[in-house]
C-alpha cells in the first residue's frame, strides 16, 4: 500500500494526520482520476455522525468541484449505503467519511467505485501520487453539488430484497453507537414488525463508539436482559458491522452469525460451493460447526478486504470477520451491518429455538496468545526454520484436527505472535509459551 491509503481509505486523527488540506486533494485527485478525458466524475459523498463529518464533506465537494466534478451528497448514512446509492445513480465512485469503530478524534475517506467495491490499488496508487507528487491538475469550470432527497430510501429498498418482510413477534434491543444507523435503522426493523428498544442513537458528534456498539458491549448485554428481549443487535460507528447478543446476556460474535447464516443459506441451496471465507483468525470452532452440515471454509489474511478479494475471485457469497464484518455478495459489495441483523432476525424468527440455543450451536474453542520478541528483520524467518516447521508440525498432528497453530508476524512491533487453538486451556498455554521460546531463541542471532 501507498504512504496515505490504507488498507480501508485514508485515516487518522482529524486535523492532524488528516486535514482539511488533505480532503480537498483527495476530492481533486480522485475526481481527476475517476474523471479522466473529458468526463466530469459524479461522487456520491456520505459520513457518519462525528463532529469532523461537515467540515471533511466540504473539503471535499470543493475539490472534486475543482476539476469539474459534480457533487451528491447523503448526508450521514452506514457506509453500506453509499455502495448502494453509488450503483444506483449511477456515479463513478462513492466517498464514506468515517473512520468506522474507531474514537470520534479518528476520521476516515474512503473511496468506493461505481459498482459499490472499494478502489483497486492501482487507482488508489493514481490519487495518491497526484498528491505526493504534487502533480498539477487541471481546473474545470462547471462543477456541481446537491443534496439528494430521501437517500435512506435507496438503501433500505434494496435490503429489503433479503427479506421476508415480516419480523412480528420478536423483541430487539438495537444499539446504533451513536453512529451512522441511529436515524433509520430503528424504524426500519420496527416497519417490519419487531418491537424495538433503541440504545446509542443520541449522537452529539462527540461519543460516536464511546462506550457502546459492537466494540463495546456491555450496555447491550444488560439491556437486553433488563427487557427479557428475544436478541440484541450492535452496530459500529458506521454500521458496516454487526454484533449481537442473545436471550441470555451472552455474545454472538462474527463467527457465530457466519455459522448460522451459513447454515440458513446451505439449507436453502444458496450456499455457493457450501463454502464461507473468513480470515486466519476465525475460531476453529468455525470450521467444526460447519463441518457437521457439510460446508467448509477458506481462510485469508485479516481483513475485510482480503475476504472479499477471496469471494470475488472464488465466487462465494458469504464471508466475513469475527469483528461482525460480513459480506453477503448476493445483496451488497461490502460490510452491510443492517442486512446482516436482518438476516440473522429473520433465521430467529424462523426457527423453534431460542438466540442462545441457535449461538451455541457452534462451540468456541479457547485461544492462548503468546508473543515472541524477534528483530524486525528476522520476523518472517520462521517460515524456513526446519526446527520450528517441524515442531509446529508436531503440534498440528498432536491435535488431530481438534485444534491448530497460527503463527502471524505483527505489522508494527517486532514480535511474532503465536496463537493456539484447541480443548484443553492449560496445555494451550503450555504450547504456546514453548512455541514462542523456540522461536526466541531460533531466531536470536
């Protein structure tokens, strides 16, 4: 990746890593890029609730203006929906202001092209070496801004398309983290049918993820035994994922929701090659659940991007992150957290058991994590070290596919993290301490 854009857009805290400097390039450069000829870029432009938002949009709509670009702004919606509104209208691209479940000083720009996807690199690569390289633009008159009537309509008509329609009977506690769903998704599910008790959705641009949503739980956790509700449903600060929590207080991570949804869809034979794709940290317990109803999984590197990279190329339609990041290919291009809750809403509905029952119907199996301190330099040099190769095989055998070995190079610190998976905590632990001295002293030369 480039010096500005990571692996989800440019980020950082607002007026410091980003400014308003740096938006209104971003805006020029990309409209110049998506622009390219004499075609004037049309840019869908939708953020969340932090308080940066405004300033961030009009830095931006005055650099695509610029070069001629014509503006449409959303307003604050999940970042699922400018996907959505882009391939609709018809635009060459759509920008989300947001920097996701991150702290409100933390915002984000992140680009989408015209059929929903975020950007290649080698586009990215063009925006941003117009910038570094302070390449010259070329100014156009005629560029445009509007503001889009009832853009929640777009949006919410499409994910209606997963749907029934009809979630009579059940009683949800949503938490929206004070974030991009707290104005429409409430109503949404109540327009189905569910009884809603809202938390998180009084955003004063300020406490956007501050103590609440999907990174934080707790709240929801107690709301929903307080109301005897039938599940709990957390957004992040975009709603581009989804948590729960069930009948009796406890979490329904990422993985849980990929094994139900993925079961739902097997039953139904819509489960392309009866395959998930999920990241290298998915829990084996994942794949044992799975396992027991003839589907499987593939596993990339962490994030959502390499998930959905994997899904294109393979041609699989459901996949996603333990974080709740899931992507249901058939009804959107990225993280859609109010489709997945509608989706999980709709099983619940469906089924004779409870939330509790259907969660458990894939068991966690504990992870022991234990970091080996080796140089920068040397991080990777466990792939060709045969005594450690071997001694991981060993382990692997030593499972009998009842647990596994994961070994991952941290991208900051100079440490390689060794996670272990399987039934017994205090063997795991054993294992890992061991794996992580071998590698210590491997690798210290």
């Amino acid at each position: 990746m480039g010096k500005l854009f990571g692996t989800d857009g440019v980020r950082g805290v607002f007026e410091e890593e980003l400014t308003l400097d740096l938006a209104y390039q971003l805006g020029q450069a990309g409209a110049t890029v998506l622009g390219a000829g004499s075609h004037r870029a049309k840019i869908v432009i939708g953020m969340d609730t932090r308080i940066s938002g405004t300033a961030l949009e009009t830095a931006l709509t005055n650099g695509i203006m610029s070069v001629g670009g014509e503006v449409v702004r959303v307003g604050v919606l999940p970042t699922p929906a400018i996907a959505v509104i882009t391939r609709d209208l018809e635009a060459d691209a759509g920008i989300v202001i947001s920097a996701s479940h991150n702290p409100y000083e933390f915002n984000g720009i992140k680009f989408f092209n015209s059929q929903g996807f975020k950007l290649p690199d080698a586009i990215e690569n063009e925006i941003e070496n117009i910038i570094l390289e302070k390449k010259e633009v070329q100014f156009k008159d005629g560029g445009t801004e509007r503001r889009l009537e009832s853009p929640e309509t777009y949006y919410l008509n499409h994910i209606k398309k997963a749907s029934s329609g009809d979630l009579t009977g059940l009683k949800v506690v949503i938490d929206c983290a004070h974030g991009a769903s707290y104005a429409i998704a409430p109503e949404f599910f109540r327009s189905l049918g569910a009884e809603v008790v809202v938390i998180g959705n009084e955003p004063n641009g300020k406490n956007i993820n501050n103590g609440c949503g999907s990174t934080h739980l707790e709240p929801l956790q107690r709301r929903v035994l307080a109301e005897k509700a039938n599940i709990g449903i957390a957004f992040d600060g975009d709603a581009d994922r989804c948590l729960a929590v069930d009948n009796a207080g406890n979490i329904i991570d990422g993985d849980k929701i990929m094994n139900l949804i993925g079961r739902k869809l097997k039953k139904q034979n819509a489960l392309k090659k009866d395959t998930v794709v999920v990241t290298v940290m998915s829990n084996i317990g994942l794949d044992m659940a799975l396992n027991e109803v003839n589907c499987k999984t593939i596993k990339t590197d962490v994030g959502d991007r390499y998930v959905l990279e994997a899904m294109i190329e393979g041609d699989y339609n459901l996949g996603g992150e333990q974080s709740g990041h899931l992507i249901l290919l058939d009804y959107n291009t990225t993280g859609d957290g109010m489709l997945t809750a509608l989706v999980l809403l709709e099983l619940l509905r469906d089924e004779s058991r409870d939330a509790k029952d259907l969660a458990d119907l894939m068991a966690v199996y504990p992870q022991i994590l234990v970091n080996a301190r080796v140089e920068n330099t040397r991080k990777k040099d466990y792939l060709n070290d045969e005594f450690i190769q071997k001694r991981i095989q060993e382990v692997e055998t030593h499972f009998q596919g009842q647990g596994r070995v994961l070994i991952r190079p941290s991208g900051t610190e100079p440490l390689v993290r060794v996670m272990i998976e399987g039934e017994n905590q205090e063997e795991l632990t054993l294992i890992a301490n061991d794996l992580a001295t071998l590698i210590e002293t491997r690798l210290d030369a």
